[in-house]
C-alpha cells in the first residue's frame, strides 16, 4: 500500500510541477480577477460577472533544477551520466519541481448602490498545488548503491512534498478610505478534495564495518507521510464514480479550513502608488478520510548471521525472515488515521507604481466616478516594481518583477514583465486585456523566451479568462 501512495505522490509532483508567482496579473486593474490577488485593489469597474468555467484559467509550473533537455536532448552523451552529472551531483536538496493550476467556477462583483466606496465580491474557484524537493541522497543510494560509501550518511530529510486540491469559497469587500487609501478583505472557506504532506522528516542511513560480518547497515529514522481524501479517490476511481466523489468532497462534503487575504492601495502622489497584499493565511483540519504512514525507530544489522554448529539444529529455520522480523521490531512501520493540520501556502505581494504620460478623460471621469483620486487610472503608461514571497517547506521563496504598462483609453491595455527568481534569470512576460462593449477578455504568458524550446524550459505558466463587465 505504502508502494501505491510513494508511486502517486511523486506522480502528483512532477504533473502539477507549481511556482504561483502571477507577477503579470497582480496590479493589473483593468482585469478583475486581479481583485483576488489584492482585495484592495483600485478598480474603475462597476460590476462584473466571470463566464462560469472560463474567467480564470491559469497553469503554472516549474523546476529549478533540470529540465527535460538536460537528459534526453541528442548530444551524444550516455543518459546514465548525464543523470549522474546533472540530476545526482548537479541538483541541490533545495532544488523543487512545483506547480499550481487554478479554475473559477464562479466570480461576481458589484459596487454598492447606497455607498459607491464599497465594492463587493464573491464566487468559487478549484485549484491545486503541489511541490517536491529533490532527495538527493535518496537518488544516489538508490543509483549508485553503498557499497563503495563507507561511514557516509545518507540524509532521509531530504525527502519533503506537499500538495492540496482545494475548492475555495469567498467573499471580499473592497472600500475606499479616501482620495489616497482604499483597503479590502477577502474571507475564504476552504473545501479540501484531498491532500498529502511529508515534510518533517529526520534520520540517516550509514554503512560501516561490522563485527559478526564485514559491513553493518544503521538506520535511524523519524519519517510520517500525512494524507487526506486519497484512499476514497482511490476506491472512487476503482469503481467508476471518481466524479461524484471529487464533487462531494469539493462542495463542503470533504475535510473544511478558512482564512483570510488583506491588501491596500495608497497613493504617495499624483504620480506614484503602493500596494500590498497576503493572501491565504489560513488552514485546513484534516479530519475525514485520513491515513497516516509512520516510520521510526533505530536499528542496526549486519545482513543474515548464520552461527554454526548452532544453525545445524533447526535446518527449516527462516534466517532472511528472522532480519526482516528484528528489522521490523526496532524500527515499526504503522499506520493510523490521527487528525491533522495543513497549513495554506501563504503569499506575500507588493509594488509601487509610477504612472505618466499624457491622460485620457474617458478614463479620468471612469476612476473620479469609481471614487478614487481624480486622473490616477487616466495614464496610458505605468513603470514599476514588485515583490512576491511564498512560504514553502524548506524555506520562502521570492521573485522580483519589473514591468512597464501600455492603456489605450479602456479598450486595450498591455502589461510586459521581467522577473528574476529561483526557476530563470531571464522571465519576460506579456499580457493583453481587451474590452469589446461589455466583453472583457484577458489572455497573459511568461518566460516567453523558452517557448522556442519548451523542453529545454525551466519554468511555464499561462492566464486566460473571459467576463462580462460594467464600468462607472
């Protein structure tokens, strides 16, 4: 069983592969799905309805060690040494493969009619996440062997993944507190579909020289692998109903959390505005269909000891099974169903804006109407900078993102980005928002410079969505 779940996370890993970096959409107000990555975002809008299934679309994934080109382009190089050079020796513990898609199903918002400063949201939206650090001492030991690694440590910390599908449920408020600060909220129940985690995992395994043998073998482990919804998904697509049990579990029938984004918009002057944003700060109770895998214990053994004249008296006698049984006394493997929490991968936003260029009166009046400072959404040109911060197991990762802005008055707006981060050095983005009366479309993709040969690729994401809008 233990063989089945290993097999299925590291599949999860390397299929969701996520980064969730959506440096392109973040600040970019003439989107409304923006509104989710800041609640506090200023917007022109007056209301906006999401096509179910197809208002936000997006898919990201990443790896910052290798790619696929590493191993398998026509170099003329042995696969067994290039997996030797740039997957075993070449990649760091801290290396990922991760990724994250994410699908609304619903997205509505609406400025008050009493009280314009206040505008309102709600909707429902699926996404996953995954990531997987590379176990590099596990990759040698299971590559190369011991045999020739006397007395060094294999690392079993090494070994650390998580990953969740959730559906989200929220409400957010947006409200202008002046001419210069608007702030927002935005409250989340999570409905968890399934989830898995190993991330506290100690020990080693050694080889030294025995003393009854020529080589003893220590393994001093604390390890646990935490699950969630998996065993039902798995019965669920044993017998045919993978579909009902996905949607159950997804609309409040599965394990439940909340939590909360907070963002602002200040504007510093005529000119220039911040912004900030945290986003899923919250958790998930694990209680409902959990299973749990334990390994932990200390033992050290010298392979089968066969002691003579001794084992001449019980010649039927099992030795192979005598080790695995000592094996298993010292250090037990276990399961149980113990409730747990997983945490939701929080995010950190900012960025400061600096817009210019002469301003365009249709979209002065639009933004004077919408109650923010007369002219601030009128420039056709923004520069500026921004910051991203994810909390993940082995530590935060961050991206820095440049970007430069193009509106041509509300029917065009353009957005190019360039980002520097874990997964590339070279990220530039682009992305096109585009108004047809009340049809607002919205299409965004990164490291465009890798798409000339994907395989060779670090990093690849894509947004797309389709609304019906409304502006002041």
């Amino acid at each position: 069983m233990i063989n089945r779940y290993a097999t299925l996370l590291f599949f999860v890993c390397a299929t969701f592969g996520f980064s969730q970096n959506k440096q392109i959409m973040y600040d970019f107000k003439e989107v409304p799905q923006a509104m989710l990555l800041n609640p506090g975002i200023k917007t022109g809008l007056n209301m906006y309805v999401g096509v179910p299934l197809l208002s936000g679309i997006s898919f990201q994934a990443g790896s910052s060690g290798a790619s696929v080109n590493d191993f398998f382009a026509n170099d003329g190089l042995d696969i067994n040494d290039k997996i030797r050079e740039r997957a075993l020796y070449g990649m760091k513990p801290s290396d990922d493969l991760s990724g994250t898609y994410h699908l609304e199903i619903l997205n509505v918002g609406f400025r008050s009619r009493k009280n314009p400063d206040n505008f309102y949201s709600f909707g429902i939206y699926n996404e996953g996440d995954a990531i997987g650090y590379w176990f590099k001492d596990y990759a040698i030991l299971g590559f190369e062997g011991n045999a020739d690694r006397l007395n060094q440590r294999f690392d079993l910390s090494h070994l650390k993944t998580r990953g969740e599908m959730v559906n989200v449920f929220h409400f957010g408020v947006n409200k202008r507190v002046n001419n210069r600060l608007i702030v927002g909220a935005r409250a989340k129940l999570y409905s968890s579909i399934f989830s898995f985690k190993s991330t506290k995992n100690k020990g080693y395994f050694v080889t030294t020289e025995g003393q009854n043998n020529l080589l003893a073998s220590t393994l001093v482990a604390d390890m646990q692998l935490q699950t969630s919804g998996l065993n039902s998904i798995e019965e669920a697509n044993d017998n045919g109903n993978l579909g009902s049990v996905i949607t159950k579990r997804g609309l409040l029938g599965g394990d439940l959390g909340v939590g909360v984004d907070l963002g602002f918009t200040y504007q510093l002057n005529r000119n220039t505005t911040v912004t900030a944003s945290i986003l899923d700060l919250g958790f998930i109770m694990n209680s409902t269909d959990v299973k749990n895998y334990t390994l932990k214990g200390q033992a050290t053994v010298e392979g089968v000891e066969v002691i003579l004249p001794d084992a001449l008296a019980d010649p039927s006698r099992d030795f192979w099974q005598d080790l695995v049984d000592e094996v298993d006394g010292l250090i037990p493997y276990e399961e149980n169903q113990d409730s747990y929490i997983s945490f939701r991968p929080t995010k950190l936003y900012g960025s400061i804006r600096y817009n210019f260029g002469e301003q365009d009166r249709s979209m002065q009046d639009c933004d004077c109407k919408a109650g923010g400072s007369k002219g601030s959404l009128g420039f056709p040109n923004a520069v500026g900078g921004q910051l991203y911060v994810i909390n993940r197991p082995r530590g935060p990762q961050v991206a820095l993102t440049g970007f430069y802005q193009r509106n041509f008055g509300k029917a065009i707006s353009l957005k190019t980005t360039y980002t520097v981060d874990k997964f590339s050095y070279t990220n530039i983005g682009f992305g096109a928002n585009l108004n047809l009366g009340p049809v607002n479309l919205y299409a965004m993709a990164d490291n465009l410079i890798a798409y000339k040969n994907l395989a060779a690729s670090q990093y690849a994401s894509f947004q797309l969505g389709i609304n019906v809008i409304s502006w002041r």
